[in-house]
C-alpha cells in the first residue's frame, strides 16, 4: 500500500477470490495455491497496491487497520455484513461510501445487521446506493468509453464464460461461493 496517498481505496473484487469450490474437489494445498494466485492477479494484473483474502484473516478490523492504517477514504460496497462494519470502523472522517451490492447478506434467513453506524455520525461519513438501471440510457456512451480502453489494456476486464443456456443455473449459484474468477458470463448463442 502506498501510505502515502491521501485517498485510500478498498474495493471489494470477491470475483477474483477463488475458493469453495475448490475445497469441495481439490486438497488444501492446491486451494491455497490457487488463493495465492487471486491476491497476485489483484495486485499485478489490475494494479491493486495490495491485496488479501478475506477468507483467511480472522479478524476483519485487524486486517483492515493493517492495510489501511491511515483509514479508508472510499469504500465500493459489494459485500455488507461483517465487512461493512469493519470498513466503517476504519473510514475517516468525510469518507464515502458507495453501496453497490451486499451478497454476503442474500442468502440470509434475517440480514445480519450493522453495528458501527453511530460511526457515520462522528465521522461525517456519506453512504450512497446506486443501481444499474438508472443508467440503462447512458449505455451506449459508456461503451464507447470502455470498449476501446479494454483494447488498449487502460482498464483489465476478464470474463468467466460459461457455455450454454443449460450451464446458467450453475453459473448463478457459483457466485455465492466464489466459483468464477473475473464477470461471470453465460454464453447461449455463437456471435
Ligand atoms: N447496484 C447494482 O445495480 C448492481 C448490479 C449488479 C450487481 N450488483 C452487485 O454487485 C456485486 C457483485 O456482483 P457480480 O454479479 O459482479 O458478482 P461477482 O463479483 O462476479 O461474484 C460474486 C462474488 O462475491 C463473493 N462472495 C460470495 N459470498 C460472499 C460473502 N458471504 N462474503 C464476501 N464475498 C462473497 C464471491 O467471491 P469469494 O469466493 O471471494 O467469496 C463471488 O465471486 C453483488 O453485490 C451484486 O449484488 C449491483
């Protein structure tokens, strides 16, 4: 991490953590090796100054404070639960939150809850939610931006294709054990 730098960015890229359906087929040693290899994939093909494996650190906030011992500026939310509250007892003062998603929290009987909210107050801290179809009219315009920047390698983009229709209910399940690595995609016709 470069401590350094004023903004601190922790972005939640569980696509490219592998792990449970590993454990189910694999021995431990190739699990970890292929752990290993999602922590290197953030930090040397996506550019991540650092990296980890929420799977291995016992402690969330001890993990955090490590990597961000300056506190955290931004958080993009994609998990909820137990890292939301991690995160929010590690922002600093004026950070923001954008919540993009929380799929810690879907296959829940009762959504676990957060705890540090009183933090948002004494931190000043500003939480967002977005959602995609409020954008569906921008998305030609944003093609044009990101297609030739994935071409020209200024933003890294890697799929996990699945094939046919028939693979779907597979592939959807698999996002909630960390089965893909990069978007998953069902492909159900050739181009
Ligand atoms: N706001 C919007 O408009 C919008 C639209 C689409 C999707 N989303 C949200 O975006 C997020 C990512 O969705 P995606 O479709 O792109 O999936 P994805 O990131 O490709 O895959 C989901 C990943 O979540 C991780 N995960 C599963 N259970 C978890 C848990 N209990 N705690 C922590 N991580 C967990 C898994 O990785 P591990 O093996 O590392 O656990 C899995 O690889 C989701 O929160 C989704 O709801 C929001």
């Amino acid at each position: 991490m470069h401590h350094d730098n004023q903004l601190k960015i922790v972005e939640n890229l569980k696509s490219l953590h592998i792990t449970h359906a590993y454990k189910k087929t694999t021995n431990h040693h190739h699990e970890c090796a292929m752990q290993f290899h999602c922590v290197e994939l953030l930090k040397n093909k996506f550019g991540f100054d650092d990296a980890f494996n929420y799977k291995e650190e016992p402690d969330m906030n001890t993990a955090l404070e490590r990597y961000f011992p300056e506190g955290i500026d931004i958080y993009y939310e994609n998990v909820g639960g137990k890292m939301l509250d991690a995160v929010i007892f590690n922002m600093r003062i004026h950070g923001r939150i954008a919540v993009c998603g929380m799929i810690s929290q879907y296959n829940l009987d009762q959504p676990e809850g957060v705890h540090n909210l009183m933090l948002i107050v004494y931190k000043r801290v500003r939480i967002e939610g977005f959602a995609v179809f409020d954008y569906y009219p921008q998305y030609s315009k944003f093609l044009d931006f990101v297609l030739p920047s994935i071409k020209e390698g200024e933003i890294k983009y890697v799929e996990d294709i699945a094939e046919g229709l028939e693979s779907g209910p597979t592939a959807l399940i698999g996002l909630f054990s960390g089965r893909n690595v990069g978007k998953q995609v069902v492909v159900v016709a050739p181009e």
